[in-house]
C-alpha cells in the first residue's frame, strides 16, 4: 500500500460504502493472482465558482467498461446509471475540491 494514500478515504466495497483501511480482499482473488481488470477512467472538473465537481461523460465510460468486463466474463450488476451515481456520491463523501482522475 502506497504511504501517500489516506486510509480514511471512502470506497465503494462490497456493496458498501467504508473507509479504504476496511476495504479487503481475499488471497484467492482471481485478479490479485491473474492481474485480471479493466480499465475506464473518469475526469471530474473543479469549478470553483460553482462549488462543484462535475464528472466528464460518466455513464459513457461505464457502458464502455462494463462491455469491456463482459469480454473477460467479468459479471457487474450496477447499470450504468448506478455506477455514475456511486462514483459521484464517492466524490461527495471525500470532499473532493480539485481535478480528479479517478
């Protein structure tokens, strides 16, 4: 684990919404063995003047890795839709007030 990480962060884990220091996977997780994954990432501009956080195009990307997912038989259950709102409610719960890449 990176030394620069907070561990208080909140994650999406499990169903659930914990801070990153509860956040475990099993030993036999095929993707810790196999690197199996994929990769979509999503920007989220900072207007300052706004006070606001607005994600680029989420839904679009999600559609995209769950296709993606679905190559590799990877089964996701969120919609697309779902995932956006779990990613923006991530974004509340950190307070994040930058950029982000996430």
């Amino acid at each position: 684990m990176q030394a620069d990480v907070d561990q208080n962060s909140i994650v999406y884990f499990g169903g659930e919404y914990v801070p990153l220091r509860e956040a475990r996977v099993g030993i036999l997780t095929h993707a810790l063995h196999y690197g199996t994954g994929v990769f979509e990432g999503i920007r989220g501009y900072w207007n300052e003047e706004e006070q606001q956080l607005f994600l680029v195009r989420p839904v679009e990307h999600f559609e995209r890795w769950k296709q993606n997912c679905g190559i590799l038989r990877i089964d996701v259950p969120e919609s697309a839709e779902q995932l956006s709102e779990i990613t923006a409610e991530l974004a509340r719960r950190n307070g994040f007030r930058t950029d982000i890449y996430v």
